[in-house]
C-alpha cells in the first residue's frame, strides 16, 4: 500500500479520511508467472497498481508467434485494459503477466464510489488516465517517427532490466519487428 500512497502523494495532496477510503476498496493480488488475466472477450472489471512485477498487453492468433505485443506496464505503474474498463464492453486484447506479479486493484464499481465519495477521487482518476494516454501516445509516435533500432534502443534506455525479463519474441513484435531483424539489430549493436 506504501508504494500507491507514494505515487499519489506525487500528483496530489490527498487527506487521511479518502485516503482511507480509496485504500479499503483495494484488493492485493499475486497473478503467477505466465498467467493471462484478462482474456479477449473478457470485460476488464479493475484498474491495477503494479507493485512487482511486469505485465504484457497483447492481441493472442491461433499461431503464438504471430501474437501483436502493443504494450507493458511495469512497477509503480497502472495496468487495464483501460477501453474496456472505461466502456464496461469486451476486451479485444488480453493482458499476461511476464513475472509474479502483486497487484492492487479497484473494481469499476467501486471506483465510482471513490469519484462520487472522495474529495480527490476524481483529479486522481483524471491524471492517472492522462498518463496511460501518454503512455500509448508516446509508443504511437515512436512507431511513427522512429527507426526499429531506435525504438529498440530507447526502449532500453527506459527499462533496462527489460532484456532480462521480457522473451526476444515480445520486445521484437511491441517495437513493430520480426524477431530476425531485431536479432540484426541486436548484432549491429
């Protein structure tokens, strides 16, 4: 709980009572290694604060390695599938996570609780939603105005512990490659 008190104590100055509240409505969760929590056709019902642990945004084909990674959310970050949980309609992608990873969680449900209860609620909410907007928008413009190589160096400069923990194969399809170029790329480097 420390770790999404810090990160809302850096956006906003929230006091005990709806600090107190917003913090009943969290559940703690560990989702294994590999687990996919969030299928297609699934409704994302909860927003999360990652406080281990990575998590891959993807959309699943039949054959595995042509699977699309458009997305990871890493510690002291929040994971949804954020169109889902917004418009309470079935998700197209499926969310996994790529190591143990802890989560808090708020229901949609509850959260409107928190925006109609909490002085806080909705500038919290508001703010956390322009970040996983930044978040996408900055990978969009990458993908735009970036080379492969570029986007692969940046992305390490970002994350670096990145290489250790996240298979070729996902890091080659989120930066918009096939896993032989990106082996080029790597080589090149």
């Amino acid at each position: 709980m420390e770790q999404i008190k810090a990160y809302i104590d850096q956006i906003a100055t929230i006091s005990k009572l709806d600090w107190d509240f917003f913090k009943s409505k969290l559940q703690r969760r560990t989702i294994p290694k590999k687990t996919i929590f969030l299928k297609v056709n699934e409704i994302e019902n909860n927003i999360s604060f990652i406080e281990s642990g990575v998590v891959r945004l993807f959309i699943p084909k039949e054959n595995p390695d042509k699977e699309t990674t458009f997305g990871f959310s890493f510690k002291n970050q929040f994971v949804s599938a954020y169109d889902s949980f917004l418009t309470q309609t079935p998700s197209l992608y499926q969310l996994q996570a790529l190591t143990e990873t802890n989560i808090l969680s708020i229901s949609h449900k509850d959260l409107q609780e928190v925006y109609k209860t909490t002085q806080i609620g909705n500038l919290i909410g508001r703010l956390t939603a322009e970040g996983l907007f930044l978040i996408k928008s900055k990978r969009e413009q990458n993908l735009l105005n970036l080379s492969a190589e570029e986007r692969y160096l940046n992305l390490f400069k970002e994350r670096p512990e990145l290489i250790k923990i996240i298979p070729l194969k996902y890091i080659s399809s989120y930066i918009g490659v096939t896993a032989q170029a990106l082996s080029r790329i790597r080589k090149r480097l």
